[in-house]
C-alpha cells in the first residue's frame, strides 16, 4: 500500500502546485475546461436524480460550480489543506451555488466524515484526475468500493484519468503529440521537462483496461469510456 512517504511527497506537491494550480492545468491538460463541462454534465445527465453529488479530490474546486448548477447539495473531499482552502473560497464568490453550501470534508475516504457518510445516498460522484496519484492498485479500488457504498442503485460515477497505453508505440506517439502541443501553445523546455517529469513521478497510470476492470471488481457496470483526448480519458459506470 502507499507508503507515509508516499503521502508526505505528495502532500507537498500539491500544497507547492496549489497556488498556480488554475493557471498550470490548463498548459498540462490542454482540454482541461472541455473535459470538466463534459465530466459534470455526465455525472448529471446518468444520475437517477439531482439531490446529490459528491466530488472526490475536489483540488481548488474547479468543478464545484458547475456541479453546483445541476445538484442539490454537494459534498467535497480534499487532504490538501492549501488545495481545499481554494476551494471554500470558490465556492464563497460563486455565482452558481448548490441549494444548501457544499460541505467540504479534509481527508481521504478514511477521514471519518467521509466514513459517517451514509450508504446509498449520492446520485453521482465525480472524480476529476485523481485516482492516478494513488500508487497501489488496491488504493485506487478501494476508493471505486467507497463511491460504490455512497450511490444509490442506479447512481453514476465519472472518472477522468491519465491513462496510459498498453501498446507502446501508440503511448509514444501521444507522449511526442501532447509534448508539440505543449511547445505549440507556448510552453518552454523548462514547464515541459517540469510537467513530463511530474507525470512519470506522482502519477501512477493504468491501461483503460486495467480502470475498466478495477470498475467492473467494485460493483459497476453499464462501463463507457464516451471520452478520450491525448492520455486523458473519462469513464462512466453505474451502480
Ligand atoms: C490533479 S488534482 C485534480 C483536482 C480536481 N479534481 C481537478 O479536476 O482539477 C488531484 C487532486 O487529488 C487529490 N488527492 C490526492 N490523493 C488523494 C486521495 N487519496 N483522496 C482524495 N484526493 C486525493 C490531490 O490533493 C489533488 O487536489
């Protein structure tokens, strides 16, 4: 399992990426914004209803808004204290609210507030870029059980991962792809020795098949894969 530090480097790496993290993002996921309106409005339109959502690894929050415009309530959580912090703030000056304020739990699923939440009562969990820093496989089913516990039958969980490819010559030519595209759109040789170096160190990647299959143990089906650009792809699977 993931070693204190493992927890502790990574910890560090957001609470150092924190600040920047709105602006950098968008330079190392060149559909960052396209990707997170097509992730939310998934996690609404294949939820059974629009009571509530949870979004696991909430970052500064950038979906929270979204999802905000289209869920009831909202449940975020986050272990970066400087992450999190962003994203009470953006909820604060948000111009589109849930019905009642989100609440934001510090922690992973092993915090107990994320353990108190109750069996079976979200319609959706969005998970935006996040199970790829887990490092051990049984870390990141672990987490797919938990959304699978928290959703009602029918319930919808949206996955958004790095992923990497099982062919290698196809995982190289997307790596030399979104390395032009990065060049193209004004990033240096020092963002892009810096962004290819945080992949390879705190991300942890899966085939698509491997994620799929990690799904289909935890209880999922109905597993749909209806996005994918460069590494990045988003799975859908119900309840
Ligand atoms: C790349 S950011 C993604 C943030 C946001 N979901 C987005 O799409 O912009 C990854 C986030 O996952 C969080 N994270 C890392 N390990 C986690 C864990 N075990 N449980 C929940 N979140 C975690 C990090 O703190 C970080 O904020």
């Amino acid at each position: 399992l993931t070693t204190p530090q493992d927890t502790q480097a990574q910890a560090e790496l957001f609470v150092r990426l924190a600040a920047d993290y709105d602006r950098s993002i968008r330079t190392y996921q060149p559909t960052y914004d396209a990707m997170l309106d097509l992730s939310t409005d998934l996690a609404r339109v294949g939820a059974p209803g629009r009571s509530r959502c949870l979004d696991f690894g909430t970052g500064t929050g950038a979906a929270l808004p979204r999802l905000g415009a289209m869920f009831d309530e909202l449940v975020a959580i986050e272990p970066g204290h400087a992450m999190l912090e962003l994203a009470r703030a953006r909820m604060a000056d948000a111009t589109t609210s849930p019905a009642v304020p989100p609440s934001f739990i510090e922690g992973t699923i092993d915090a107990p507030a994320a353990k108190a939440l109750a069996d079976a009562s979200f319609d959706a969990v969005h998970c935006s870029l996040v199970l790829m820093f887990l490092a051990e496989d049984a870390d990141k089913q672990r987490a797919l059980e938990f959304f699978h516990r928290l959703l009602r039958p029918g319930g919808v969980v949206v996955l958004t991962e790095l992923c990497t490819d099982a062919d290698a010559a196809a995982e190289r030519t997307t790596w030399a792809q979104w390395t032009s595209l990065m060049r193209h759109r004004g990033a240096d040789d020092a963002t892009v020795t810096a962004a290819e170096g945080q992949i390879h160190a705190a991300m942890h990647r899966r085939t698509p098949d491997q994620l799929r299959s990690f799904l289909e143990r935890a209880g999922f089906g109905q597993v749909q894969q209806p996005f994918q650009a460069l590494h990045t792809r988003i799975f859908v699977a119900t309840r």
